[in-house]
C-alpha cells in the first residue's frame, strides 16, 4: 500500500457551489465581504508562502521558534500516533512536529487536510521522502464542517496552527472549536497556534509589506473570480489596505476602489458596482490574549493545559484536551 493518499471529501462540484454561494452573497452585502478561503488556488498558495518569508511577517517565524523549542515536549505529553493539520499548507513548519513524534519510534500518520490540493501533493511528497515510517493521508476540504478523518490509531492530535483561527469571526470560531472537540476522543488533544495582541504598527506592517507580496495576495483573489466565474475584475484597478480594529482586536484586509468600478460575472448573472473608494473586506486577522483563548477553548468543552509564546511574546501555541 502506498504511503500516500488523497482525498477529496468534497466533490469539485460543491466547491464551486461554495464559491457562487459566497459571492453572490457576500458581493450583494453592504458592506461587500468574502471569506479568505478563496485566496489560495496554486497562485494564492504559493503567494501566501511568500508572504511567510517576509521579515515584516512575523507570526511564521515566531511560531516555528516556539515549536522549535517545544516539539519534544508536546510529543511526550501527546505520545500521538496521529497527527492531524487543519489548514497544513505546505507543511513546513509541521515538519518539527513530525521529527519529534517519529523519534518517538514507531509509525506515524501524518492527516493534513487544507483546500489547496497542489499544497497537500507538494507538501506530502516532501515529508515521505525524508520519514520512513510515516504514512500521509491528504484530505481536499475546508475545515468549515467536521472532516472525515480516516481511521488511523490514536492517540490523536490535532494541529490548528499559523493563527488560521482568527480568519473566523467569534461565532464562527465557537462551532469551530466545538468541532474539533466532536472529533476529539480522552486521550486525543489540540495543539492551537494563535497571533497575539501587540503594538498596531507591527500588526499593519505584517499585512502591508513594502514589497506589495500581501497587496498581490489580496488581488488574487479577484483573478479567481475572473477564472472561476468568468468576471472581468481588473485586479489593478483595487488599491490594498490593511486596518488594526482596536475594538475587536483584529487586522482587517479590504481592496478598495481606485475610481468607480463596475464588473460583471456572468457565471451567476450578476453585475457589482463599487463607488470610488468603496472598500471589499477580503480577511478578517483577529489577534488574540491568553484569557481569552482559555475562554473560547473551555466554551468548547476543551481544557488549556500548556500555553507557550516565543521570547518576544508575540505568538503563543496552546496545547488543549477534553
Ligand atoms: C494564514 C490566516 C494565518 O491571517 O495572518 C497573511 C493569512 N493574510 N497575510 C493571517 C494572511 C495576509 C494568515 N493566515
């Protein structure tokens, strides 16, 4: 049996029926809005790794300097057999979690599930060649409803990492979190990464990179409308902009109308105007403090056992169980 697998929990027809769905409505809404989701086809994929490149972007290196520094520990209080990654992307800094939970000894299964396909392919292939022992079961699905994990042998953990999280509004965030719970059994736990409240300029910074790879991020998702519903966005035609909303404690990013703007898509009979200067939320970042976190975790019927941040305190890992 190959130690490879790919599945597509939804079949390509649903996705695209999320994706009329969601603009159809969040186009006609005032404000408009769409969910973040739909920036990562392959081009979004690979722009947003991009992004975690970026010295200004720092919740990438800030995570992997505390997984760095705890992977041991959280495979010995874990002793997981499998590993399951909401939102893996490429994987890459998973590859810390899998080195300790393999040194460990004996299998492991590696369960990423993210809605980029050529992301799970790529990110998959890399990890079987440097694990023996490793056996990787990719899901195609987003993590909006519970996944169908295979049956593999427990202990389980799940990762939920890269401050993914705050793309979800509060109410979103509590059915999220007691869906993971659902899928969690006694002896299995969630390890959360989470971004951190801090300083406004660096959380801008962090989403309006001088080098505009997080402006060409958000236009991106406008040539996916363009391919995907047969829109004529002009994708310049949008400036990028990055807001700190104090009250709700999250970064907002928006594509904002350079001059009146009118663009149709055929695919769902629709014409959307945009007055000069009318703003398109296109992601919501919510930044996060510890209190809170154990709030919404034990809201979910999930207890905070392990909170850890980098030295600079600018992200944290929470390792959580039932
Ligand atoms: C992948 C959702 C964690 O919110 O920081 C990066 C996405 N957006 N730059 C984030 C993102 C703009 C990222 N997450």
């Amino acid at each position: 049996m190959s130690p490879f697998s790919l599945t597509r929990t939804l079949p390509p027809d649903a996705t695209a029926a999320a994706l009329r769905a969601d603009v159809q409505q969040g186009l006609a809404r005032q404000p408009k809005e769409l969910p973040p989701r739909w920036f990562y086809d392959a081009r979004g994929s690979e722009l947003f790794e991009e992004i975690t490149r970026l010295a200004v972007y720092y919740p990438t290196g800030a995570e992997r300097e505390i997984l760095q520094a705890r992977a041991t520990g959280i495979a010995d209080v874990t002793r997981a057999r499998t590993l399951v990654e909401l939102g893996s992307g490429s994987s890459e800094k998973t590859r810390l979690l899998i080195d300790a939970l393999t040194a460990r000894g004996g299998p492991l299964h590696y369960v990423p599930v993210d809605v980029s396909e050529s992301a799970l392919t790529g990110a998959g292939k890399a990890l079987l060649a440097d694990h023996p022992g490793l056996t990787v079961d990719a899901l195609v699905a987003d993590f909006s409803t519970a996944p169908a994990l295979p049956a593999t042998p427990g202990p389980h953990l799940i990762a939920f990492l890269g401050g993914t999280l705050g793309n979800l509004v509060p109410g979103e965030r509590a059915g999220f979190l007691r869906m993971v719970r659902s899928l969690l059994g006694d002896e299995d736990a969630l390890l959360l990464g989470t971004d951190l409240v801090k300083d406004p300029a660096t959380l801008v910074a962090a989403y309006d990179d001088a080098q505009g790879v997080t402006a060409a991020f958000n236009r991106n998702v406008l040539a996916v409308l363009n391919r995907e519903l047969d829109a004529d966005f002009a994708p310049d035609d949008f400036d990028h902009v990055a807001v700190w909303d104090a009250e709700r404690e999250w970064i907002e990013m928006r594509l904002r109308a350079r001059s009146a703007v009118t663009a149709k898509i055929p695919a769902l009979d629709m014409t959307v105007d945009f007055a000069a200067g009318e703003e398109l939320r296109t992601e919501v970042s919510a930044k996060f403090r510890e209190a809170g976190v154990r709030e919404e975790l034990a809201a979910a019927g999930l207890a905070l056992r392990y909170w850890w941040t980098d030295p600079c305190g600018r992200f944290a890992l929470s390792l959580a169980s039932p």
